[in-house]
C-alpha cells in the first residue's frame, strides 16, 4: 500500500512578523501619530518603518514614491512656516501635509500588511483571538481584492497599449475624455465582478462554515515581533520627552 506525504507549509524566511504584531503594530503607529503630529522628527521616525517594511516586502517602486511624497510634505511644511504663499497654493500645501505627513504611514501600513500576509495566516490569527466571522470573511476577501484588482488594472492598461490609447499618442489628444472612460469604466466593471467572485470563492472555501475548521497556517511570535514591541516601547518614551 503506497504512502502519502503529508503537506507541509512553507517555512517562512527572513524578515516575518505575526498577523497580530502588524495589526497591533498599525493600531500603535495610528494612535501615536495622533498624538505626536506637530513632532516633526518622531512623524519622520514613524513614516520611515512601512518605508523600511516596503523595502524587506520587495516593494521599493511603491516605498520610493511614499518616501517621496513625505520628503514632499515636510519641504511643504517648511515653506508653509517660512513663506508667505498665495492662498491656493497653501491650500494644497495643507492638503499635502494632512494626507501624507498624518495619514500616509497608516495608509502604507495598512498596504504593507494586506501584501504580506497570507488568508490563511490572517484567518487563523483572527480565530485565535476569537473574532466573529462576520468580520473576519469581509477582511478576509479584502485581502485578496486588492492583489486582484492590481492585475485587472494592469490588464487594462496592457489592452490600452495594444490599441494605442496612452497619454501623448494621437489617440489621447483627439479625445482626451476616452482615455478616462477606457480606464475607469473597465475598472468598475471589474470591481463588481472581482468583489462577488471573491465572496463566493470564499464561502466556498467554507469561511462561512459556523463549525471550528482546522488550519495549516504557521503563525507564531518571534524575535522579530520582540523586536517591534522594543521600538513601540523605545517610541513612547521618545514621545513623553
């Protein structure tokens, strides 16, 4: 009688944090940043950990344009308190400084976690903490929406290439309205699409099964989650100097 391996999960290698440190983690950075927004070097020392996370994840393109962006911010914040501006340019500078210097490193948090944890690493730490399931599947769909709708949306440029309609062709100054409706239009479509077939992959899978389901997944603390609880630690006692 033959024999039958039996499944393994990879093990994970490097960098890797608990589903439950990055979510407490985020909860941590979003109320700190609260509290600290007029502490430019602390913000800086907040903004710089998704930058840092981004770059362990493989995803420098996104990390170089968040750090970018708040580099942007901080010299609009400089030249807020140091020039006199015309009104609407200071109005986009503080629309600037409020969405990337206090939102921009939860937003980036929140990206870095949905990118770098797994369903079933997320469900499983859910079930520990014993989180009812009608908020478990929900996040649990976004988790894999967000990855989905980056290829749907690369999809559509590719077929926007193929057919010539991209900014500077003869195509996009003849009609410049087009290429919005050929990007959004898709887009929405494929939303709607994704959303339900995403929901039902989910059921499917037995997410919405009332009855306790077993699961793989290898989750568990480590050095690396002692790590970010000493600088949660070390960024409190910086904030209360």
């Amino acid at each position: 009688m033959g024999s039958y391996l039996i499944y393994q999960p990879e093990k994970r290698k490097g960098f890797w944090l608990d589903p439950r440190t990055k979510i407490i983690f985020m909860a941590f950075v979003t109320t700190l940043l609260f509290f600290v927004h007029e502490n430019i070097a602390i913000v800086s020392a907040l903004a710089a950990i998704p930058f840092l996370f981004l770059i362990i994840n493989e995803q420098k393109k996104t990390a170089f344009i968040y750090g970018g962006l708040f580099v942007l911010g901080i010299f609009s914040l400089y030249l807020k308190n140091t020039v006199a501006l015309p009104q609407i340019i200071n109005a986009v500078f503080v629309l600037l400084i409020a969405l990337v210097l206090r939102l921009f490193p939860t937003f980036m948090l929140g990206y870095y976690i949905i990118e770098s944890t797994k369903v079933s690493e997320f469900v499983a730490a859910m079930e520990i903490w014993h989180i009812p399931q009608s908020f478990v599947i929900p996040i649990a769909v976004v988790f894999r929406f967000v990855p989905t709708l980056k290829e749907e949306s690369s999809a559509i440029t590719n077929a926007m290439h193929m057919r010539e309609i991209q900014f500077g062709t003869k195509k996009f100054w003849r009609n410049p309205a087009a290429f919005l409706e050929y990007r959004v239009i898709p887009l929405m479509m494929s939303i709607v699409k994704i959303g339900d077939e995403l929901s039902a992959a989910a059921l499917t899978r037995g997410l919405g099964n009332p009855e306790k389901r077993s699961n793989i997944a290898v989750i568990g603390f480590t050095g690396y989650d002692a790590l970010i609880g000493a600088v949660s630690i070390g960024l409190v006692a910086w904030s209360l100097l």
